[in-house]
C-alpha cells in the first residue's frame, strides 16, 4: 500500500469510526466513491476495530477505574484460576480491543500482593502490537517513581501470549477522587503537583507519556496519586521526525492531545506539558476546554489546532452540554454542580480563578509548543508560586500586580500598617522593597528555567552524538561527553548559572564514569560559579556541595566530604524542610560517608534519621526506604550487630521484591548483601544460595560484561572459598577479575582486590609461586592508587607477608609488614 493511500484510509477511518455502526457502511460507500482500493483497506480496518477501549492505551487498574464495565462476570476465561508465573489470576478487571487485564495475587505466599496483569488477547499479537507491547515493557521497567505505576514482571502465557504483571492500583481517576472528596482549590492544585512530579522524573529519564488524561491518573484512598500507562509512550533520544507520523501516533484521546499530536508532528515533552494544562482545567473547572460534535478528523484539527478555550474562570460559570469521551457517556455540566464539589459557590470559584490560574492553565495549554512552560517542572514550580502568593512566571509583571502579591503573602502586617497612618510612607516602602524582592524572585525563576532547558539540550545533543548512525556502533560515553563539554564551554559563556547548572551535569557524568580528575574540574568550576554569585545559602550552591561529596567520597576523602555534606544538609533542613526526601537523601550520603570514616555511631545515627524521614513520606515502604534498610545493615555489620544487620537487610531485600521487578539489579544487589550478612554470621550454607540468585539476575540484566556481574562473582567465590571449595571458586574469581580489568580504570582498586583474592585461593591450593606474583602486583598497584585504597592495600600487604612467612622469607615479610600503615 502507498504512503497517500495509507494516510488517507488511516483519516477516513476515524472519521467513519466516529459515527454509529449502522451509518458507517453508507458514510464509506459516498467517501470513497469508486476509490475499490481505500474502501477495501477502510472497511478491513473498521471490521477488526475494537469494540471496547483500546488495551494497551487503557490503565490496567483499580476497583473505581470504568473499564470494568467491559467485564462480563459470566463469560468464561480460561485464564482465571490459573497461575501465571509466580500470580495466581481471581478475576477479570477489564477487556479490550487488543486484550485482556486481570486481577491477580502473589501465588507463593510469601507475602500480600495484589497485581495487574495485561494479557495481549489471541488474534491481536501481531508484529506491531506485539512491538508496542515490548515497548511498553521496556518503558515501564526504567521508571522507579513512587507516583508511577511499577512493572513487576512479565512473561508470555503457555499458549505463547505476552503478558506484563503491574502494580495494582486500588483507586479512582483524578478528576473522580476530587470530585468524590470535594476537594477545594488549593487542594486539588497540591495533588496535581504530585502528578507532575512524575511527570516530570519521566521526562528526566528522557520518556514522554503522550495519553496523559484523567484515566490514566489514579489516586489511592490515603490520596497518593499514580501515573498509569506508557502503552503510547515515546522515548526522547534518538526519535526522528519521520517515525513520529505514523498512524501509531495518532492512536490519543483528542479532548487531550496537543496541536501537535493532532497535526502529526513532532511529539516532546511540551506534548506533556499541554495535556497536563487540559487536565488542569477540568480539574479546577469540572468541564473540558473544548467540545467536538462531529468528532471527525478535520474538526479535531479545526478546533485544537486553532481554537482558543474560554478561560478557566469564564467556562467555570457556564453549563456544558452532554460529552463522549473514549466511548463514554457524560452528563450536562451546571454551575452549580461544579461548586458543590468543591464546596464554593459559582462566583467565588470564578473570583478564585481569574488571575493567576487562568493565566497559568491558558500558558500550559498554548497551541504553539515553544510558547509553553520549558519545562513540567516550570508549570509545577508556577502552581507553587500561586499558593504560595509570590509572582507567578507566566503573568506579566507590573508594580500594582507585585503588590498585591506582597499584601496577600503578609495580610497581617499589611493590616497593621493600614491601621496607623505614620507608617504609611514606610509601608509604600516595604510595598516597592517587596516588589524588588519578587522581581528578584521572577529572575530566579526564569534562570531556573533556562538551567532546566540547557541540561535538557545538554542531554540531547550527548545523546544524539552516541548514536551508531552518527558515529558508528563504537562511539564511546567518554569522547560524547569531551565534545558536549567543549560545546558548553563555548556556547554558554555568557550565562554563568546556566553553565555552572551544565557543568554539573558534565561532572557528574565523568564522575559516575571513575574519571575523578576532569570531574573534579567541571563539579569545583560550577560550585565556585554559584557560591560567588548565590551565595552561601542558595539550594544550588548545596547541590553543588552534594555533589563535591560525592567525589571526595568517590576519592577516599572522607573528612572533607562530611564537611561539604554537612553543610549542605543545613541549606537543605532550612529551604526545604526536615520532612523533606531531599533532606533525607544527604542524610543518607552523610551516614554513607561517616561509615567509611569509622564513626558508626554519628553514620547509623545518620541513617536512622534518613530512614525515619523516608518512612513517614512512605508509611508502606519504598525505593528510598530499602535503600535506607540496607544502608544501615552495613553500618550494624561493621558494629559487630550482626544479627541485627541481616534483619535490617532481610527487609530491605523483602521490600525490594515487593516493589521491583524480580530480577531488577537493586533486587540482584540486596540479595548478596544478604549473602555477606549471613556469611559474616557463619552462615555460609545460606549466603551460597543468595550470592549464586544474585549472580544469575546480574548476569540477566546486565549483562556478562558489566563490573557489577564481576562484583557478584567475586562474593559468590569468597563464600566458596570460605566453604574449603577452592577449585570451585576459581573460575568465578578468575572471570571477575577479566571483567575488571576490561572495563575499570586503573584507578578503581576493585580489580587488584579481586586479584588478591584470587591469590589467596591459590595459596589454600599449595600454589605459592602464583599466589606470590598475584599478591605482589596487587599491592604495588594498590599503592599507586593511594588513600582511597589504603585499606585493602592493609588487607593484601598483610596477606601477602604471611605468604612469606610460609615460604620462609622472613626479611621479605618484615618488609612488607613495615608498609602496612
């Protein structure tokens, strides 16, 4: 089939689809007109079309979630009451065109779990769905977010149909819960900044969602929301113009998608910004911005495309007729309706809106892409900014606007300047002192803005030259990210905080990458740049501090890293909070770097307070808490609470099953400090099976090339080695050390540790000579690495003395000994 022919049954076909099945064979017959071939193709399309809501492009969950109504309780599914995987199906949640969605729990008994899973329905795995289904799964599996919906695990059925088993999300759509609840203004402004932090940890991890709706936006009864459904995402790098107008593309929910989806241009994350804005303005009005009568595919474009929405405090006092939305019926809007669900009358919700809201929501929703907030973070920080009565980014600034921001954010003091007139000249002071205050406030906030898009570009252009279509498959991270540093040097010489925000990135790229040298360079330029024109107390400036921690840390530095830590944890208590996740992430690297430092009570007195705040932010477990429970098991381990650190890490391991997937590397990496916990204990019987569990997951992940996989080998080989199992350790210690040595810099002293260890085995088999060459090269190299290694230098130049105390060397053991220090 040509192009022109595909794109116009692709058009006629939505258009015939819109109108009821009994009109559509005459309304194709006049369309195509003796056209046999479109009429052909059309009518093939219309005759599979489904008949419920699309399956991949549909939320999979929740009790109050309306697709259940596709669920008829007596048909029968062979699929109920089997066990797919490790789940055992109880029900039917819903079903669509392209497949099914179950209710589904953990099978083993281990522990509660109740579970989505999505099953492609037979006849529908076709190449292309079965393409999106693989994309969706690889989408999901890279995002690890508390407000989206986590990926568990996924398989393919006996019969051979994929499947993907999701977290079950026991709540009701967004705008239902706030309807449901009668959540006022502000509160409803508090839940949807939750959602676009997801949103925004999305974009961050370079995902576009692109069917952003109410639907796909579950709030749980505590009120924690839930991202759903990437089934139509799109990953950022590497996507051309061309794939982004197929008729893939165009599979959306229009009362929700953006001039550019609709025109079928290219989609970035300002598509996700525009649909945020639509959700907004139902959220605070109880009515769409836009209606569509014919819904055909020329009205689509005529309207988004072209169209400007009344503002939020117009629409929010005039009734809306009855709408159609993905097949679903909706009552007349009223005024007054609206106002009982938000516990405000018509009037007051109008006064409430007009402003600030109308203008943040109208700038959101802007037809052209480039006029939008930069950034969801942008559109989030402007909401914050209206609560909390400062300038907003997107209202023009004018001194009688600044003002009023000034008297609102200080009622009481303002009334009390009012109430004695000899202050009147010094309130019209504080009056124009304020309004330099908030135009200082509207500068940040735009250099924030333009930090944001630089790091974003930054990202985009070192992605872009990492691909093999430009450099070739062996483009190297290294030499990406030596040419997107010069390219920031020379392009952003004259926006110093925009640099020092990129150079960051830079530094801790190269960082990440083991190069401590060049990192230090860019992490030491951006922090100097900020502190001189910042400040001591601005949150960048204790980023930066966070992140000049992390590579002394990375460097053995530890007394100059717990400076650095502690003082940004300050800025951190002060501007954000104690009850903050950022606050609790520096207490973290502080109890990290107390540890190294041997100050295990101040590092486990850290950790508890990280793990204290965590949990109140997450009474039932995440991500962030397991990092907490297994960061402490090690602080207990080097106290000698042995038995206290394996509970720690028992359940940090447990919950980390519960909220990854099964072989996700946090999973692969609890499950062999489990192992070292029950080995530090005796337990060398139950650390094997753990070690070899978390081997076999790393190897699957990542693959056998990665350091990590040789991290793994070499625990799994020292427990064997423990166990008097010297012959069968030496092939795992002897691979990890090849890994190591093809793929760490020189500076990373895990390969001489490895090579120590391997020289210990072969002296348990009698292998002296080995063993000594081994010993010796490992120390020497483990010297030139210096402090940051100094004490598995100890621990090798020790072995290595008594090797030469069993050899009868004793001048050579001395002199071996006298370099331990």
């Amino acid at each position: 089939m040509s192009s022109e022919l595909l794109k116009r049954a692709e058009q006629l076909y939505f258009e015939v689809l819109a109108l009821p099945e009994g009109e559509r064979a005459g309304a194709l017959e006049r369309a195509c007109g003796g056209d046999t071939a479109l009429r052909d193709e059309v009518a093939s399309l219309l005759t599979h079309a489904p008949k419920a809501d699309r399956f991949l492009d549909e939320p999979a969950m929740g009790s109050g979630f309306g697709l259940i109504r596709g669920s008829s309780p007596d048909h029968v599914d062979a699929l109920i009451g089997t066990t797919l995987g490790r789940f055992f199906i109880e029900r039917r949640i819903a079903s669509g065109g392209m497949g099914t969605v179950y209710l589904a729990t953990r099978a083993d008994g281990e522990f509660k779990q109740d579970v989505a899973i999505k099953v492609v329905k037979r006849g529908m795995d076709s190449e292309e769905i079965l393409r999106r289904f693989r994309f969706e799964r690889r989408t999901l599996a890279a995002l690890d977010h508390p407000n989206i919906a986590r990926l568990i695990d996924g398989g393919a059925t006996p019969d051979g149909q994929p499947y993907l088993v999701m977290e079950y999300v026991d709540g009701a759509p967004i705008d239902q819960y706030c309807d449901t609840h009668k959540l006022g203004t502000e509160a409803r402004l508090a839940l949807f900044r939750t959602v676009c932090e997801a949103v925004r940890y999305a974009h961050q991890n370079l995902v576009v969602h692109r069917d952003l709706k109410p639907s796909n936006i579950l709030v749980t009864a505590d009120g924690t929301s839930k991202l759903l459904d990437f089934g139509i995402s799109k990953v950022i790098a590497g996507v051309r113009s061309a794939e982004m107008t197929t008729a893939e593309e165009r599979r959306l929910t229009p009362e929700y998608a953006s001039p550019e989806q609709i025109a079928g241009l290219p989609v970035t994350t300002a598509t996700d910004v525009y649909s945020l804005g639509i959700i907004l303005y139902e959220l605070l009005t109880g009515r769409r911005p836009y209606l569509f009568r014919t819904r055909t595919t020329a009205e689509f474009e005529r309207v988004i495309c072209h169209e400007n929405p009344p503002a939020p405090s117009t629409a929010v006092v005039r009734p809306q007729q009855a709408t159609t939305v993905d097949g679903e019926s909706r009552p007349p809007v009223t005024p007054q309706a609206v106002g009982e669900t938000r516990n405000a009358s018509p009037e007051r919700l109008r006064r409430r809106l007009k402003g600030d809201l109308d203008t943040i929501v109208l700038m959101a929703m802007r037809k052209a892409p480039e006029r939008r907030y930069a950034s969801v973070e942008q559109f989030s920080e402007d909401i914050h900014r209206y609560l909390t009565n400062r300038p907003v980014i997107a209202r023009k600034e004018t001194p009688a606007y600044l003002a009023v921001k000034f008297v609102r954010r200080n009622a009481w003091a303002t009334a009390s300047a009012a109430a004695v007139a000899l202050l009147l000249i010094a309130g019209v002071a504080a009056v124009a002192w304020q309004a330099q205050v908030a135009k200082r406030e509207r500068d940040a906030a735009y250099v924030a803005r333009d930090q944001s898009e630089a790091i974003a570009d930054f990202l985009q252009t070192m992605l872009a030259s990492a691909d093999p279509n430009n450099d070739g498959p062996d483009a190297k991270i290294r030499a990406v990210l030596d040419a997107a540093a010069i390219s920031a040097e020379a392009d952003l010489a004259g926006r110093p905080l925009v640099q020092a925000a990129v150079r960051s990135a830079i530094g801790r790229t190269y960082l990440g990458l083991g190069l401590y040298e060049i990192a230090e360079s860019h992490l030491r330029e951006a922090y100097r740049t900020r502190l001189s024109l910042l400040g001591p107390d601005h949150h960048d400036v204790a980023e930066s501090k966070l992140d000049m921690s992390h590579l002394y840390y990375a460097q053995g530095r530890y007394d100059q890293a717990e400076v650095m830590l502690r003082e940004s944890l300050e800025t951190h208590r002060t501007q954000r909070g104690e009850n903050n996740i950022d606050t609790a992430r520096v207490w973290n690297d502080l109890g990290a770097v107390l540890r190294l430092a041997k100050k295990f009570e101040e590092a486990e007195a850290a950790h508890r307070r990280a793990l204290e705040i965590r949990q109140s932010l997450a009474p039932k477990g995440s991500i962030e808490v397991a990092e907490s429970l297994n960061n402490l098991s090690g602080v207990q381990r080097a106290k000698g609470d042995l038995e206290q650190a394996e509970a720690s890490m028992l359940q940090a391991l447990e919950m980390r099953r519960a909220l990854l997937r099964p072989d996700h590397p946090l999973v692969a990496q609890a499950a062999a400090n489990l192992g070292v916990m029950k080995a530090s204990r005796g337990d060398l019987a139950g650390a094997e099976p753990l070690m070899r569990e978390a081997l076999t997951m790393s190897l699957r992940v990542l693959g056998p090339e990665h350091p990590n996989c040789a991290r793994s080998m070499n625990s799994l080989a020292t427990v064997l080695r423990l166990k008097g199992e010297f012959e069968e350790a030496l092939p795992f210690i002897r691979e990890a050390l090849r890994i190591q040595r093809a793929h760490l810099p020189k500076t990373d002293p895990a390969a001489p540790v490895t090579q120590a260890n391997l020289a210990r085995c072969l002296v348990e088999l009698t292998r002296h000579e080995e063993a000594e060459a081994l010993l010796s090269e490992a120390v020497n190299q483990l010297k030139e690495i210096g402090e940051p290694a100094r004490a598995q230098f100890n621990a090798a130049a020790e072995d290595l003395a008594k090797l030469y105390d069993t050899l009868g060397r004793a001048e050579d053991a001395e002199r071996t000994r006298g370099m331990v220090g």
